[in-house]
C-alpha cells in the first residue's frame, strides 16, 4: 500500500457550516460538469428524463441523430417545467400554456398565436446546457455560459472508464436513497479502511482494509494493494507477479471503486451469473446535513433468464443494506455529533489518501474564479496526455 506523507486534518466546520454548503453548491455543482445520467438510461432516440440538481431543473433527452443533450427544464415563456419524470417523446407542452417544444429545444408551436403576438420563435427554445456523452455516461455543466471545457474536465479519465462498455449496458433497476451531508457520503465511497468494521455483517470482518488511490485531477480510482484478481464470472483467482503484464484481463483493471468528481461512484459486481456495477449519483439536499443519492444498477447484457434476473436483484437489494442501513446510518450519526460545534477538526490518515485529495479538491475549486478553473483542468488534461 502506498502511504501519503502525513496525517492531515479537515474542519469539522467544513462538513456542517450552511454558508459553505451554499458556496459548494454554487461553485462546484452548479459550474462543474456532473455525470447526469448512463446513456443506457436514455437509450433511443425520442427518451428522455426530467430531474433536479441543486435546486436546478434538468431535461436530459436523446435527440434524433443519437447524440444526448441537457437542457434547463424551464418553459420560456413562463418558467414552468415542461417535462415530468421520464419517458419517450417527441416533443414536450407546457402544462400552463400549451407552448410546444421539440426535443432538441428548438419551439414548436405557440398556443394561440393570433392572441399571443408576433415573437421569432428561434429566441424562445429551451435553453441548452453544454453537454458531453463519453464512456456510456452523460456529463453535463449546469452554466449555459460556461466556458471550462468537459474534455478537459476529465482529465483523460474517461478513456479509462471506456474499459466498461458502458455504452452497450442495459439499465437493470433503479432507486433514491436519502443520505447525511454530501460530503460524509462521498467521503465513504473512498475509502475502504472501514470495510471490515463497519460492513463485518454483511462483506465480512476478513474484508481488505487497505486501498490504493489512482488519481486523474479531482477523479479517483480505488483498488485494494493485492496481486490476486478474480476472474469475473468465476471464483477463480489469477496472480498477475505469474504473468506478462499484456495478458492480464480486463478484471485487474475493473476491480474497485471508480469516482467521478464532485457526486459519483461506480462499483462493479458478478451476482446472478451477471456482471454488473452500481452507479451511485449523489444530489446535495437543500439542506447542509441532508443528501440524496440515486443508485443505478446496469448490466453487460439483459437478464434473459429468472435466475439471472432475480440474483440481480438480490445483488442490488443487498448493496442497498449496505448503504443506507450502514454507511448513511453512520454517517447520519456522525454529521449530528458535529452539529454539536464540539469537535473542531476531522482526521484523515497516511492510509485515507483518497479522503485527502478529495477535500483538497474542494478547498482549491471553491476559491478558484472561473479563468483559474479553465487554466487547472487546461493544465491537468495536458499532464493527463
């Protein structure tokens, strides 16, 4: 296992101060580019889903030539959303006054016309989010002027993500689990020295505490320091120290916990003679000690069986246990003693490098101006390449 040089600690206050959770709000979730959706959630032309983040609405649909687009789920007219929930559609009418949009934005049709008055329509179409579909997941900036490239923001991550195939998955099964403080919630996602403490019940107290944290700017890969790999689909056990690094499978590599800055988590699984990943897409609430948390499960190939299907949905079922009955439990308990103002700071150790970087990533893009966010991620794809 590799080890940071020291022991480093965070204020408490970080995680409980409301004027702190305004400026994470404002300043990463509303200006970064966010994993909005698997593209195996929108997977043809004409499907599409309604959803908020940070308090702004989304609609996130699958246009004709293929390609995803985000646009602010906000009728130009009046404001009001234009879809709900999520579906397939060709095109979207405002409940308030009937205005028509396509689903690439563009204004259809103005209900009553003649009364309305002449307007060009051309300057009335939903307004677009920039947008990007890479590796099998849409991102996309909630700032219809941003200028930080996604690309950049990746830092050439997704070239590894693209090892999943996510691209030609199949959506499984879906849920929203309420959680603590977004920040208590993805501090858990890296970290593994909890596992056989925390999880001894359900993964085991035998479970590896130890992780090495690989990281692409602000996006981490965690994976536990062992020569050993299981082989997907099988309970066999390859040591890589016994072979040609070029003939080591795809399952090396996959193993572990991928996250993807500020709010996502992708953990791969075989449960029911399939293999799977749960995708977890982490939403501030509107509150600093509140969080929500939308889990995805998608598989390489749909279940065409009931033994298949079923063993995904007890995989998926227990992952659940897991995370809200354990992690977010704990967390809850943990963000009240806070609340408490009793402890001034929180520790990360030589063996939580991953919790490290992550809270310096916060520290550094909550004070940088928008041409300093530009020039970090103009520099981190460079060094990335």
């Amino acid at each position: 296992m590799e080890l940071v040089d020291e022991v480093v600690s965070v204020p408490a206050s970080d995680y409980t101060d409301e004027e702190q959770f305004e400026r994470e709000k404002n300043l990463i979730f509303k200006r970064l580019p966010l994993m909005m959706a698997p593209s195996c959630e929108l997977p043809e032309p004409g499907c599409y889903k309604a959803m908020e983040m940070a308090g702004i609405p989304v609609l996130v649909t699958r246009q004709k030539d293929g390609t995803a687009q985000a646009f602010l789920n906000s009728c130009t007219h009046r404001g009001n959303p234009v879809a709900q929930g999520s579906g397939k559609a060709s095109r979207f009418t405002c409940g308030y006054h009937g205005w028509t949009f396509k689903n690439d934005g563009e204004l259809l049709a103005i209900a009553s016309p003649k009364d309305f008055g002449t307007v060009d329509k051309a300057a009335f179409c939903l307004q677009k989010f920039p947008t990007l579909e890479r590796a099998g997941l849409i991102w996309v900036t909630l700032d219809p002027d941003s200028t930080l490239d996604i690309e950049s923001y990746l830092c050439g991550y997704d070239s590894m993500l693209e090892h999943f195939g996510f691209d030609g998955w199949h959506l499984f099964e879906q849920r929203t689990i309420p959680g603590p403080n977004w920040k208590t919630a993805y501090d858990g996602y890296l970290d593994f020295y909890h596992l056989p403490v925390l999880h001894k019940d359900t993964f085991g107290a035998d479970f590896f505490n130890r992780a090495n944290y690989f990281a692409w700017g602000p996006h981490q890969r965690v994976a536990s320091p062992s020569k050993y790999v299981q082989k997907t689909g099988s309970d066999e056990k390859l040591d890589l120290t016994e072979m040609d690094e070029k003939d080591w499978p795809i399952d090396a590599l996959l193993q572990g916990v991928w996250t993807i800055f500020p709010h996502i988590s992708i953990a791969s699984f075989y449960g029911g003679g399939g293999r799977g990943a749960m995708i977890s897409q982490l939403f501030p609430g509107k509150t600093v000690d509140e969080s929500f948390t939308k889990q995805f499960y998608v598989m390489e190939h749909e279940p065409t069986t009931d033994a298949v299907r079923q063993g995904a949905h007890d995989q998926f079922a227990f992952l659940e246990t897991v995370v809200a009955e354990e992690d977010y439990k704990t967390g809850k308990r943990q963000h009240e003693a806070l609340q408490s103002g009793l402890i001034d700071k929180v520790w990360f150790g030589r063996n939580e490098g991953g919790g490290q970087v992550f809270h310096q990533w916060v520290d550094r893009l909550t004070k940088a101006d928008d041409a300093e966010l530009n020039r970090i991620f103009a520099r981190q794809l460079q060094a990335a390449e």
